[in-house]
C-alpha cells in the first residue's frame, strides 16, 4: 500500500477548517472527521461549533474564532494510504463445505478450562469478569457474570466445529497471558468474545464525595460510574485480515448464527496472514540488500579517499626525488649510477611506485555492482 505524508500547515489548515466542515474537508485530506479533528488540537486550532453552518447558510452573521498565538512550535504529520483498497466479500476458496461439529452434551476440554478461569472470577471497573487465575489456559472472554454461560455455550459450539474440520486449539507457550488460540494452517488465530455494557451514575457516599474532592487525580470521574449488562456479544477475529473480523447481536441475528462464517473468516485470516509474512520476509530482504549495498558503497568511497591519499602522497615523493635528481646532476661529475644518491634514489621510486595505487584502481573488487 502506497502513503503521503502531509507536514501539517497550522495557518493554512486554519483556513481550511473554517472555509468547508469538518467531514467534508477531511474527505478531500483521505481521512475521517475524528483523525481531522484531532490533528486540529494538537496545533491548537479552533473550529467552528455546532450549528455555525446552519446559521451561516441561513444568511446569520457568524464570527470565526481567531488563531490564538502558539506558545511552542506545534507540529503534526500524518501519514495517509493512498487509494486505500475497499474490504472485499469473502473469497470462494474459504467458504468450502464444514464438516458438522460433532453432537454432544459434553463440553470441550478447553471450554471447561475456560470456564473454571472466569467462574470464580471477580469483576473489573467495567463489570467484565476478570480469570481468577491468570495462569489458567483459557479463551478470551470479556464479559459480564450473566452473559458468562452464553459465550461458553457459544466457544464451546465453534470449538467443537472447527475440530470436526481438522483446526485445533493450543496454547502459544511464549504467550504470558495464555489465551487459547485456533491453529489454522498453522497459523494462530485469536477469538475474542465481547459483551457490551452501559454506564449510569451513581450515588457517591459522603466519605466518597470527599475524597473525590479532596483528590480528584486519584479518584477522577470514571469512579462515579456503575456499568451494567447489555447481553450484547461481539465475536471479533484478533488478526488482521482483509475479510469480516467481527459480528455483533443485532435485533433479527444473533452471533449463534454465524459459527460458519467465522470459521470461513478464520481460514481467511489464516491466509492472510501467511501472505503477510512472506512480504515481510520479502521487504526485510530487500532492506538487508540495501543496507548491504550502502555499506559497500561508503567502503568503496572510503577506499578510494584512501588511495588519493597515497596517490598524492607518492606524487609529493616523487616530486622530492625529482628535485633531488636535477640537483645531483648539476654538481660536478653528474650523477654516477653507483653513488649513494643514485641508490637512494631508485630506492625511493620504487617505494613510490609500490605507493601509488593509480596502477591497479580498477582492481577485480570494484568491478561487481553496488
């Protein structure tokens, strides 16, 4: 997938802000309202409020907020997909017959794992049950003490069909949290079964509300809150994958209806993942090329500082021996092949021929690519 990036601009996305809304603006930039309103209060820009298009449209004089002055240098970049591909059906290839799951009134051995973690379990703040004992292999289960049953009667239906169509159940021993996960095709994939819940306030007591007062960074707001059961389930498919991931209740389906299609989802995710791995295998080669190839490079460039170095180092020899030379010959009687100076002399042209790597530059080294 290819992506832009886009170094944000404060005075010209200040602009920007008050001269279309939000969720049109945000489309033109390729992404949502939420992503577009976030980067405007990390550069500390305001937008216009509720009802200032209506009002503007209807003819009302309205008033921009002015840019207050940044007290630092603000800064946002983002980085976008460009031609984000659209989720596509289910491929034919996954979807090819289940062999039926197996009938029996007898819970699957991890379902009944699963259950002795959660049974016992105590609530957290958002009334989901947490295991009463972490170490216990078990699926992962967010749910309430009363929609318990259900999403082990549900695990334990989907358990016992992808084990009819040979996907079994095991335990990642690198995994700390030891969640239960299906190995398709030799991948694992994760299930996790959610159950919504809704918050209402409640009653602080007095000693409560003083504390809340006395220490609001301790006891914040959350702590007003009670969160009751919705019986609401989600079924979602941790792994990435380009097919459905998640099902939820609704009014005319239940996600009882649909342990085909997620085993289908499964298969997907299980392909997708695979793929996945082999363009990373693909993209770490190619990067271990790259870095192979500019090491190379800096040696060669270092190599060749190297030998201008000693190339300069044997003209400025030669230079001095020529010097030497003229001087020999002009004194009296020349230069006599046997004295001193012409042997120091020869000496001295051979140390700067064996100096001087301007001979052999092209050597068989440097001749594969870089």
């Amino acid at each position: 997938m290819e992506y832009k990036t886009i170094n944000w601009d404060r005075q010209e996305l200040y602009e920007a802000v008050w001269q279309k809304p939000t969720v049109q603006l945000a489309k033109e930039y390729g992404i949502s309202d939420v992503a577009l309103s976030k980067i405007c209060r990390k550069l500390d820009i305001p937008k216009p409020g509720l009802g200032y298009w209506r009002r503007k449209q209807l003819g009302f004089n309205v008033k921009r907020t002015p840019l207050p002055v940044a007290k630092k240098n603000l800064v946002a970049i983002s980085r976008i997909p460009v031609n984000r591909p659209e989720k596509q059906p289910m491929p034919e290839q996954f979807k090819s017959a289940l062999n039926p799951a197996l009938v029996t009134t007898t819970r699957h051995p991890t379902i009944k794992q699963t259950a002795q973690a959660f049974e016992k379990g105590s609530p957290d703040q958002f009334g989901r049950l947490d295991p009463s004992d972490w170490r216990l292999p078990r699926f992962d289960l967010r749910v309430t003490k009363s929609g318990l049953q259900r999403a082990l009667a549900f695990m334990d239906e989907l358990v016992k069909l992808t084990a009819a169509n040979g996907i079994e159940t095991k335990v990642n021993p690198s995994d700390e949290a030891r969640f239960v996960h299906f190995n398709v095709d030799g991948e694992q994939i994760r299930i996790t079964v959610r159950e919504g819940v809704r918050g209402r306030k409640r009653d602080l007591t007095p000693d409560e509300r003083r504390d809340h007062e006395r220490y609001p960074t301790i006891y914040r707001r959350t702590f007003r809150y009670v969160y009751d059961p919705t019986g609401r389930l989600t079924v979602a498919i941790d792994n990435y994958s380009d097919a459905q991931r998640t099902w939820t209740d609704t009014k005319k389906q239940k996600i009882e209806e649909h342990p085909h299609e997620i085993v289908f989802a499964m298969r997907a995710a299980a392909a997708y993942e695979k793929r996945m791995r082999v363009e990373r295998e693909a993209e770490q080669a190619r990067r271990a090329q790259e870095e192979r190839r500019r090491w190379k490079q800096q040696e060669r460039i270092e190599r060749l500082k190297r030998n201008v170095a000693s190339w300069e180092e044997a003209e400025r020899i030669r230079g001095y021996l020529a010097t030497v030379r003229k001087k020999a010959e002009d004194q009296e009687g020349g230069l006599q092949s046997d004295s001193l100076i012409a042997r120091f002399l020869a000496w001295g042209e051979r140390y700067a021929d064996g100096l001087d790597p301007s001979s052999n530059a092209a050597a068989a080294d440097w001749a594969d690519d870089v």
